[in-house]
C-alpha cells in the first residue's frame, strides 16, 4: 500500500514540475513565469518528496528538512528575481493590469500619487 501511496505522490509532483515547465514556456513576460515556476516547483518537488518518503521510510527525516528548506527558498529566489527584474527595468506584458512596486517606487522617490498631496 505505501508503494502505491509513493507512486501516487510521484507522479502528482512530477505532473506539477511538467505544468511548471509548460508554463514558463507559455506565459508572456518574466514575472508571470517566475510566479508559475514558483509555486508548480514548489508544490511539485514537495509532492515528490513526501512520495519518496513513502517509498523509503528511513529518509523521512531527511526529507521533511529538505521539504522546509524548499518552502522556505523558493519563494524567497522568485521575490528576489521578481524585484530585480523590476529594477533594471524589465517591462510586464500589455496583459498586465496591476503594477505595485512602481507605485511604490513612485513614493519613496517623493512623486505624488493621484489624490495624495506632495508636502
């Protein structure tokens, strides 16, 4: 029964990690690749391992460290590419409706926004 429990979860993850993949191909500008990488890896790898501690109980432990250790870096690397993408000034797809850094880009360089007063 846990072999087929494993499995399950390895081919879960490993579906993930194809749509990760996939959609870094598909989406249109870097940030909503970034995002899809993201979170299909993270939930892909995470799958993949909680599947190889089915199929091998004693790497549990180990596992479970690399688990948290997956949830903690992968998003912390995307908001860092994300705002340096943003920084050097890598342009969002005309898609895009919303952009909240340059919004607050604007206020820390002192520049009014729309009903707020410049003192």
């Amino acid at each position: 029964m846990a072999e087929l429990i494993g499995s399950l979860f390895l081919l879960g993850g490993a579906i993930f990690l194809f749509s990760a993949g996939l959609g870094v191909l598909r989406m249109p500008d870097t940030y909503n690749r970034i995002q899809t990488g993201t979170k299909a890896t993270t939930l892909g790898t995470i799958l993949i391992l909680i599947g190889l501690a089915f199929l091998h109980p004693a790497w549990t432990f180990k596992l479970i460290i690399l688990i948290f250790f997956v949830m903690l870096t992968n998003p912390v690397s995307s908001h860092a590419l994300a705002r340096a993408s943003h920084k050097i000034g890598i342009a969002e797809a005309e898609s895009t409706v919303f952009d909240a850094l340059e919004e607050t880009a604007g206020d820390a360089a002192g520049e009014s926004q729309p009903g707020r007063k410049n003192p």
